[in-house]
C-alpha cells in the first residue's frame, strides 16, 4: 500500500463517519421538533395518572 492509498482509505473512512454523525443530528431534531406534541401528550397522560393515584391514596 501507498501513502496516497492510506490517504484514500481515512478519507472515505472520514466521510462515512462524517455522515453517520450528520443523520444521526437530523433524526434527532426530527424527534425533538416533529414529534413534540406526541411527547408532551405522552407525559400529560403518564402526569395525569399519578394525580389520580395519588389523590386515591390520599383519602382517608
């Protein structure tokens, strides 16, 4: 192997890797802002339930 195939191989080894970062940032945008109701009802719900429960222990 040459140099300038060594250089070849980190190059697309650091493209690939430059890439998986890149997706790895816009599918966690696409969670945090396109399915930011989803996860605000989810936790209302999940809040709404230890009310109840709470409040069900707390009679007397």
């Amino acid at each position: 192997m040459t140099p300038t195939d060594i250089k070849k191989i980190l190059k697309t080894i650091g493209y690939t890797l430059g890439g998986l970062v890149i997706l790895l940032i816009i599918a966690c945008l696409l969670i945090r802002f396109a399915f930011k109701e989803q996860v605000i009802a989810y936790i209302n719900k999940q809040q709404k339930k230890e009310y109840v429960e709470l409040l069900r222990n707390a009679t007397p």
